[in-house]
C-alpha cells in the first residue's frame, strides 16, 4: 500500500500534530505500507525517499495571499494545491491522509477536487475543521451555528478581519462536495465532528499512541541523578512546545504553584521542559530545573520517570501526546478537563482531573498526589496498563491500515453498487 501523508512541515518532531504523523509513518513504514510525507518544505531531517515537497506557486499565492489576509481569509491564496491532483507522487499513492492543514500552506478548496481522485483522510489535530477560523474555541460555540462575531480573532491562526462566518460556509460547501473521511484522535472531538460541519461525512475515531518500548517506567532516583535533579524532593514536571502559549495554560499552573502549602513548596522543585522555559522557571516562585526544548523521546522518557507528577494545565486539547507520554512512564497525572484530558486520565485511573481553569483545584490535587505515596503507586501501574491496552503504535498503525483499506476497497466498487 503506498499512503502520503501530508503536513506543512517535513521533520520529525515539533507540535501534538506533527509529531502524531511521523509517528503513524515510521509504523506504517514498519508494517510494510510504503509511506511518504508530502509536506511544504523539507527540514533535511528525513531520508530523500521518504518526504516529497508540494508543488508552490510562491510569488502568485504571496501576491494573493496579500488580498485574501485584508478580506480576513487564510489559506484559500494556496492555489498551488490545486496543482496536487496532477503532482506524480499524489498520483501514484492509494489515499492521502492530511494531518496539517491550516499554516498557510493548503487551499482547504481543493479538497473536492483530489477526493474525486483517490481515498482523502483528515486527521483533526484541532477544532480548525470546524470553524471559521481558529483551532481552538474555548468557551464559544459558534461553530455550531455558522460563526461570525468571532470572541477570538487574535486565536491561532489569526485572522486580520472578522469573516469567519464566510469561511465556516467555505468549509461546509466543500465538505460536502466531497468524499471525505474525518479522523479524530479523541472521542470529545469525534463527537463535535458529529454536531459540526463534518456530520455529513464519515467520521472515525482512532486515538494518538505512543511508543511504549521508548516511554516506559525507569529507575527515577538514576534518572534524577542524570538530570541533575535533587533526589529527596517532589518533581513536578510541566511540559510543553509553546510554554507561553495561552491554551497551554502556564499562568494558570503559575497561580497553582504559588498556593502550593508551603511545607509542599519548599519540598518540591518544577522540571520544565520547552521553548522559553527558563524564562518561565524563572517566574513561578520555586526552585526549577528547565531542560529547555528537548526532541529526544528517550530523553523525555527519563525526564517522565524523574517525576512525581506530571501536571497538564492546558485551557484546550484535543488528545494529549504528553499525557500519553507520562501514562506510558507510569507518572501520575493531574490536568483539567478539557478535550480528550479525561478520557484518558480516567482509562486507568491514572491521575487527578480538576476543572477547567480552576487553579486551586489544580493545586490541591498536585499536593494530594505528592504527599499520599499509596496514590502515586496505585496511578503508576494503571497508566501503564491503559497504554497497553489501547495507545501502542502498532495498533495505531492497524487502525489506520485498515481504514485506508477500507476507504480503498470502497473505490473499487461501483457507485451503483454501493447505492
């Protein structure tokens, strides 16, 4: 089978997106699909016979792409994706499987068009399929109803001017002009699919994974010893690509810190890992040790087991790749419910689930974690075991597998038989 997966970016490790997809790719490769990522430029960091870059038109869709920002529009100044349907390597593949496709790089209008020609999978790795505009929608549910009057122009991917409503019916008219499978990691966003413009289309529910002979449980007092870490304190660790971003709810993990007892504070140190985490080590008021960005997995599986809790404060999520992480290590988790945060903190239990935005809960459940041992024990093994069960990368890679042999074999009937 030969499956092209396709993303802004070519590399193997950056946002819960793009890390997802290389991934399913690597196991694809594994299971003997021949998988090739499609992507906008090629970072240099994948073998030549394994990334291919998309047709551009740089100067033309530049000089749109002018007009379509003022109007409030992103991304339908892509006209090279139109070139795609002739592009060899599309030609030659049995489905494409989209895991980006809101950074400028892809006109979402031309999805029609290569759906005509060959099985079309998104992948949602955000709300932005949804929406007119923004990948996240916090506590607005326009996107139900058609938008318009955006609350959050500013949300990535920002939009200079409010045409939101234009663009969620951009989005719905070519959904459902298409033959499109929609995939979401998380059966909160599945569910949304089902309520949104996608609920004509068919749509799946496969969850994110993680390799587990990578991310396991280690020795944690040798894993301190090798971060430099004090032995004889609590680690709380918080980790994430963008620390600052607001959806990754740093503040709100700052004002937890800070209502800590104080007893717990002065026993505790914060392992932060991510851009700019020194500078947010520096701001939280207690002892930190910042890893900065790290992309090695086996590096952040050691990190994992170092700690005593993993704490996720985000303010939205699809499906979490770090959650996943800290469960395969077997590290305790406390986040909020929000997204998919509760599906799988719940699967074991393997943690605390606070509400959304509610600091002092977070803090309460983080001092609960760190001063009852019998909890932590308890969390440990059923974590592990959740991921097991049902977040391994093979059987990732199975699902997928056999939905895009499905979505093949549906081609190879006739439309008349299927009616």
């Amino acid at each position: 089978m030969k499956v092209l997966l396709m993303h802004q970016q070519g590399q193997t490790h950056g946002s819960g997106g793009l890390t997802a997809m290389y991934r399913l790719h690597t196991h694809l490769r594994a299971a003997g699909a021949e998988s090739v990522i499609a992507c906008r430029r090629n970072s240099g960091q994948l073998p030549a016979d394994q990334v291919q870059e998309l047709p551009r038109s740089d100067f033309a869709e530049s000089m749109l792409g002018t007009f379509t920002w003022r109007m409030g529009l992103n991304d339908i100044h892509c006209v090279s994706s139109y070139k795609i349907k002739n592009w060899k390597p599309f030609v030659d593949t049995d489905v494409l499987n989209i895991h980006g496709a809101h950074t400028n790089f892809f006109n979402y209008l031309a999805l029609r068009g290569l759906s005509r020609r060959k099985p079309v999978i998104c992948t949602m790795h955000d709300m932005w399929h949804l929406t007119g505009h923004c990948s996240q929608s916090y506590e607005c549910q326009r996107w139900k109803t058609g938008c318009g009057r955006c609350p959050h122009l500013d949300t990535y991917p920002p939009v200079h001017r409010d045409a939101t409503s234009i663009e969620w019916k951009l989005k719905r008219r070519t959904y459902r002009r298409s033959n499109l499978t929609f995939v979401a990691p998380s059966r909160w966003l599945a569910d949304m699919c089902r309520e949104g413009i996608t609920r004509e289309n068919d749509v799946r529910q496969i969850p994110n994974a993680v390799d587990e002979s990578v991310y396991a449980p280690l020795d944690q007092l040798k894993c301190r010893a090798e971060l430099g870490l004090p032995p004889d304190k609590h680690v709380i660790m918080f980790i994430s690509v963008a620390i600052h971003a607001r959806a990754k709810g740093g503040d709100l993990l700052a004002a937890a810190l800070n209502t800590l007892p104080e007893q717990v504070k002065r026993n505790s140190v914060l392992l932060v890992m991510g851009e700019k985490s020194e500078e947010f080590a520096r701001q939280v008021g207690i002892a930190a040790h910042s890893l900065g960005y790290v992309q090695d997995d086996a590096k952040k599986a050691i990190a994992y087991s170092a700690a005593d809790v993993i704490v996720q404060p985000s303010r939205a999520e699809n499906q979490s790749l770090v959650i996943l992480e800290a469960m395969s290590c077997g590290t305790p988790i406390v986040a909020f419910d929000v997204g998919g945060n509760a599906e799988l903190v719940n699967d074991g239990p393997c943690g605390i689930i606070c509400p959304p935005e509610d600091s002092q809960a977070l803090s309460r459940a983080m001092a609960l974690i760190l001063e009852d041992r019998s909890m932590a024990k308890t969390f440990s093994p059923n974590a592990r075991a959740a991921i097991l069960r049902r977040y391994t990368l093979r059987q990732h890679a199975r699902n997928y597998l056999a939905l895009y042999e499905e979505k093949i074999a549906e081609r190879a009937v006739p439309q008349s038989a299927r009616q």
